[in-house]
C-alpha cells in the first residue's frame, strides 16, 4: 500500500468526535453551512458525492474557508477520487471497498477511509495495510455492541461509525476503543441547509463537538 493512502487521516478524524455528513443540493449554501460548522467546533466536513452540486460545493469550501477540512463522501469509483482532489478534498470516504477503489487509491494520494460492514471486509483493509475504516452502515449493521464485538479479533482498525447515528447514541460508539469518532448527518437537516438556518446548525454542531463517551 502506498504510504499517502491514508496519511493524515488519523488527525482529520481526530479533530472533532464527529464528522458531519452533509448532503448540498445548492452550492451556494456550501460556504455558509461550511462557517456554521467550523463555529460550531465541527472543521471535518465530509461532502457526499449524492448530488451533481458535491464538487462545486467542495471547490468552494476549500477556497473560502481555510478552517475547514473538507472532505469528499460516497465515493465509489476510481474517477470521483481524482475529481475531488483536483477540486480540494482533502480526504475521501466511501460506503465499500472495491478492490478496484482500493487499487485507486494506492496511486491517488488522496488519504481514503473505506467503509467496512463484516470481519471479511475488514480484514482485506488490514491486508492492504489500512488503520483506519468506516464502519457502514453502522446502526442497521449491529451498532455498538458488533463494532465492539471486533476490536479484540481485529485490533488493527480503528473505525468512523456511521449510519443512523444520533446525539443520543454517538456516545455509545465513542466509549469503545476502536473508535476514533463518529460520522453523522443529524446535525445538517436539509430542512435547516434550505432555509440557511445556519445559527441552528451552529448551536447543533456545537452540541456534537461537546459530546464525549458514556462511562
């Protein structure tokens, strides 16, 4: 495995105990949304790729919002990883791992948490010399209790839960020591992105930022 495949991931995940997953329908709410969140205390900021305004509204975080770590989601081919780069990503999310999307991102330098739901799935990551994966999606996948469930057999991984994930049950996830932080939408309603209501969106992510482990 190429050393850039996931370089700097681990610091990405690590800035914030959640990584809002945002959907943008217009890229001119990208900017503002991206603010509210960084003040919030959210700077991970992953764009999925489920709308044809994902990249214009990456391209546009990245140049107008230095604070914001901006990141590029539901990537499932190779294309979409050299398409986010060039337009600023600086990391990449996927729902699977492809052996053709892993090949990719060996060569792309664009740092990938791939997502994983079984032992198997996991194990080819570990082969291939990954530290970090999405676990997805996590709460029809089993929740807390089979992510915990992995981190003896399979302590090489660290993982990103999510799925289904709500401020109530993000803690749950974030006790357990296979888990770095936690992805999760509750916080960008689309509702509240059309209506720019973007002091609720902080008061949210700010929220999400303070949430630590259930003891």
């Amino acid at each position: 495995m190429s050393p850039s495949v996931q370089a700097g991931i681990d610091g990405v995940l690590a800035l914030a105990p959640v990584v809002p997953v945002v959907i943008i329908e217009n890229p001119a709410d990208a900017v503002p949304l991206a603010r509210a969140l960084v003040q919030g205390g959210l700077p991970a900021i992953e764009i999925t790729l489920r709308t044809n305004a994902a990249l214009a509204a990456i391209r546009a975080i990245s140049a107008e919002v230095a604070e914001a770590v901006v990141g590029v989601g539901t990537v499932r081919e190779a294309g979409q990883l050299a398409a986010a780069r060039t337009a600023g990503a600086r990391f990449a999310v996927s729902p699977g791992a492809t052996v053709s999307l892993l090949d990719a991102a060996a060569g792309e330098g664009l740092p990938l948490l791939p997502g994983i739901a079984t032992p198997s799935e996991a194990m080819l990551l570990i082969e291939r010399g990954y530290r970090f994966a999405k676990f997805f999606p996590a709460e029809p996948a089993g929740g807390a209790a089979y992510l915990a469930a992995l981190a003896s057999p399979l302590p090489q991984l660290r993982f990103c839960p999510t799925g289904g994930i709500t401020l109530e049950t993000a803690p749950l996830y974030l006790k357990l020591a296979n888990v770095i932080c936690v992805g999760g939408s509750w916080m960008v309603g689309r509702d509240h992105i059309a209506a720019g209501a973007w002091s609720a969106i902080t008061a949210a992510a700010r929220a999400a930022a303070s949430l630590r482990p259930i003891a």
